[in-house]
C-alpha cells in the first residue's frame, strides 16, 4: 500500500521536486545543484529514469550554499562549512535526548 500524500508532502525528506523545478525555486542553475551533488552536500534521489529529485531539506541546503557563494565564500568551502554545521546540530539533538 502507497504512502497517505498528506504524510509525504509534510515530510521534509520526500525527493518531491525535479532539478528544473529546484532551480527555479532557489534562483539558480541546474548546473549549480549538479556541482552541490559532486561536493556531496545533496545526494539527490534518483527517478527511474536517473533524474535527480530533490526534497525539501535539500533544497534547504543548497539554498544555504547559494546564499554563501553569493558572499564570495568558495564553494566547497561553503559545502564543508554546511555540512560540519548540520553534523553539530544533529550530535546536539542526539545529546539532548540523552
């Protein structure tokens, strides 16, 4: 049995959003979101067919990346920054329920 759509559009995981649509959305290239997946900060789900599908958490982050290369940081440096920045926050929530 498939997943109720109001369950899948609230979670923040589902690969809903096509790279074009991503774009878009960010006010960016698709090339920029290819590069964020070759610096391995988004690992896009892939359709079928090999298309990228972004979620929302990921659009979150590349949203992020963009925000920070527009302020001159370089890219793979704005891609460690976030990612040491979401490890943090995730050992954070992890010591809390502790």
């Amino acid at each position: 049995m498939g997943r109720n759509p109001d369950d899948m559009f609230g979670d923040e995981n589902t690969p809903a959003y096509t790279i074009g649509q991503a774009a878009e959305m960010l006010g960016t290239t698709q090339d920029f979101l290819r590069r964020l997946d070759e610096a391995k900060l988004i690992n896009p789900h892939r359709s079928g067919g090999g298309h990228r599908r972004y979620s929302r958490y990921q659009l979150r982050l590349a949203a992020r990346a963009r925000e920070m290369v527009d302020q001159g940081t370089a890219l793979e440096a704005a891609c460690r920054i976030i990612i040491l920045e979401d490890q943090l926050e995730e050992a954070l929530r992890q010591n809390e329920k502790q």
